[in-house]
C-alpha cells in the first residue's frame, strides 16, 4: 500500500509516501516557514534530485496541496493520481490515555485528541491543523493517527504516577506518558527480530539518543517505564532540554534572577542540555568535537550525558529484574561511537557487557556491538517512526 506520512508541527510538515510492504521510500521531504515569510517546501524523489521551492504558504492546507502537486508533478511527481495514495499516516503527539493504539481518524477521535490539547499545547494542535488539511484535499483517502504516547499506556500505575498529591492525577491526568513510543516499539520489535528470539521472552531497554532522548523498558513486548513524563522535558539530558532537574530549582532562579514560570520553562526547554551545559551547541558532534579537543566544556556534557543515559540503563534493568538486550537507535545512538562506548565500557560492566569495538565502529545497520560472550547484548538498530507509521495505518486501512 501507498501511504503518505505526515509529522505536523506549527511551522512545519515533514513528508514521506512509502510503500508499507516493500519499505519502499517513493519519495520525502519538508514544508518549512508555515504561516511566515519565506515559506519553502524541499521534495527529494527516490533516486531523484532534491528540489527547495519557496513559495507563499499561509496555512497548513496550502502545505499539504504543494505536498500533493509535488507528489503528482509531471516531470519529478511519483505518482500520477492522488487516488494512488491508499491512506494518510498522521505522526500524532499526544494520545493521553485515550489512546493505546493506533486509530483510524474520525470526528469522535479528534474530538478526543483535541480533548488532550491541554496536555501537548504546542504539538497536538498542529497535528490537528495537517489532518483538517489533508482531509480537505483527500476527502476520500482514509486517515490515521499515530500517537508517539501509546506505546507506553501499558506502564503499571507505579510506574506512571508521580508521588504529588492523587487528586492532580484525578482532576488533570497529571502522570507519566512517555514519547517516541513509535520508536521503542519499532526498535524493540527489531531487536527480538535480529536476536531470534520471541519479544514475549525479552527484556530490552531501548535508548532513543537524538535531539531529543527517552530511554524506556519494554519487558514482553510491552513498555514497563519509560524516562520521559508528562511531557518530554523529563529524563535525558537532551539537545536543548534539561531532562530531570530537583523541581525546587524553578522557584530559586525564579527569585535569583527575577524570571516568570514562562521564562523558566523557556529555559529548561530550549536552552539546557547539552547546549545550556556546553555553552557551544545542542548538536552533539560539536559536543564530541570540543571534547576531542580537549575543551572542558566539551567533556563535562559528554560525560554528564553518557552518565545520565548509564543511570535509567541500570534503574529499568531494576525496574525488569533483569535486561536481555540494551539497543541505542536515533541521530546519538546510530552515530556516535564514543558516546555508545563511554555508556557501555564505563557503567555497564556489572552487567556482563562486553563492547567489540569494531562492530562498535560500523555504521547505518543493524548490528550487535557486543562480543559473542557479553552476557547482555547491546544492538545499534536505526529507527525508522516513518515506516512504523506507514505499517500501522496500512493495517488499519486494510
Ligand atoms: P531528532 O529527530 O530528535 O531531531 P535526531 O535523531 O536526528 O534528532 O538526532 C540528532 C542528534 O544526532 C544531534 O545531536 C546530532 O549531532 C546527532 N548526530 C547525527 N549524526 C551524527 C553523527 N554522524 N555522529 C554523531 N552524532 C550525530
């Protein structure tokens, strides 16, 4: 089946149409500027040269009909009819827990997400925006709703619940959710796939490294915990955000330097982690580069990140009584040798973890980066939350 993906975000529109069985990528790219001056839409055809159009683009609608025109373009189209494209796959942030799994999208389901708006107010909607345009231009196509938290609605209610007061979680819904589910189950699935073994059997922690990073234990194929919470600001140390900090630190910047909640939350979001800790950059190969250096600005965020990632391996390996298999996937994960090195040769001994540095070194593929005798695995497996949508919307298509 020919499904289109589409990740919406308030300015943006990342695209892809794939082919659900054949993994075939038909053809991707980006609306940028939505909504501002300098609105641009970037299409690569498989096998084709990428083309950047600036064109004015108000609304999201307008996006998604370029999107379409491009898809359907005489000379670089790949397709020649929208009626090819056999469902739309919308990558949807937040699910709360009303959603568990994947659905088809209906007035009932966006009654429901738009219900969860409180909970994603800057993500949620402009998921809704991209299925409002798509269904004005596709009305007939069917559409799906892919949500990055439903993976994790199987966490025990230990897990989930935070120790404030019950009556937050009564009146707001206040708990954990966790994100990325895509792409833990994704990588989970992968794992039990390449070690041959049946998930059901399996303990698995899976480290999602990118700009942003969650860290989750799936045990049995279902996720037990995960490090990211009410929103993704919890956790990891992550490209601009701050992951876990003592909450009392809010109120003492507060009062030291006279800033509002808003101005805090700014600042936890998009200026801490590894840019905030560094002072140089949230891209960890700048990080990796002033570490190599000998900078210690570079070292110090390198060595926080990696210890705090070394921290939730060994809590959800207590969490599972145990762990099979650890697998690193996203832009940190697949590519940075050093950063998979320092995590496993530094903290992961007691668990039996032998690194082999050359498959440690290879890269863009499946790969065990243990010995044949290191008594947990440890996979790098490329993510891929765009295929895993396609697959989920064409299973609920067909
Ligand atoms: P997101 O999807 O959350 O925006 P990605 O999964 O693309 O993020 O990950 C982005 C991170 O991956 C950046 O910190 C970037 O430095 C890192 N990264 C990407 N490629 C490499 C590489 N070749 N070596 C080291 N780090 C890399």
């Amino acid at each position: 089946m020919k499904i289109l993906v589409i990740n919406c975000g308030s300015s943006s529109l990342k695209f892809q149409l794939i082919d659900s069985e054949t993994e075939e990528v038909f053809a991707k790219g980006l609306c940028e500027r939505i909504g501002m001056d300098g609105s641009q839409i970037v299409y690569t055809p498989a096998g084709g040269e990428k083309q950047t159009t600036v064109s004015p683009m108000p609304d999201h609608t307008e996006a998604v009909r370029l999107v379409l025109a491009a898809l359907t373009d005489a000379k670089t189209g790949v397709i020649k009819d929208l009626s090819e494209i056999d469902a739309v796959g919308h990558r949807l942030v937040h699910g709360g827990e009303k959603f568990s799994a994947s659905t088809l999208i209906n007035d009932e389901v966006i009654a429901a997400i738009t219900e969860c708006n409180d909970l994603a107010p800057l993500h949620n909607p402009a998921n809704l925006i991209g299925i409002a345009a798509c269904q004005k231009l596709m009305p007939t196509t069917p559409q799906a709703g892919v949500f990055d938290t439903a993976f994790h609605q199987t966490m025990p209610e230990k897990a989930y619940l935070y120790g404030i007061p019950y009556e937050y979680y009564q009146k707001y819904k206040i708990r954990r959710y966790g994100f990325h589910g895509t792409s833990h189950s994704y990588v989970s699935k992968r794992c039990a796939a390449i070690a041959g073994k049946d998930i059901k059997d399996m303990k698995i922690i899976v480290c999602h490294l990118g700009n942003g990073a969650s860290v989750s234990a799936v045990q049995g194929g279902k996720c037990v915990d995960t490090s990211m919470g009410l929103t993704p600001l919890e956790g990891l140390i992550m490209g601009t955000r701050s992951g876990d900090i003592d909450p009392a630190i809010i109120e003492f910047l507060a009062h030291k330097e006279g800033l509002s909640i808003d101005e805090i939350m700014t600042i936890l979001n998009k200026k801490s982690g590894m840019l905030g800790l560094s002072t140089i950059s949230s891209d960890s190969r700048d990080i990796e580069g002033a570490s190599n250096e000998g900078k210690p600005e570079g070292k110090r965020t390198m060595e926080a990140f990696s210890y705090r990632v070394a921290k939730y391996i060994g809590a959800y390996a207590a969490a599972m009584n145990g762990v099979d298999a650890i697998c690193f996937t996203a832009g940190i994960g697949e590519n940075s040798a050093t950063i998979r090195s320092m995590i496993c040769n530094n903290y992961l001994g007691y668990l039996g973890v032998k690194l082999d540095e050359d498959a440690n070194h290879k890269r863009g593929e499946e790969i065990a980066i243990t010995t044949a005798d290191s008594k947990t695995t440890v996979y790098v497996i490329p993510t891929n939350e765009e295929l895993a949508i396609a697959r989920e919307t064409a299973a609920l298509v067909k």
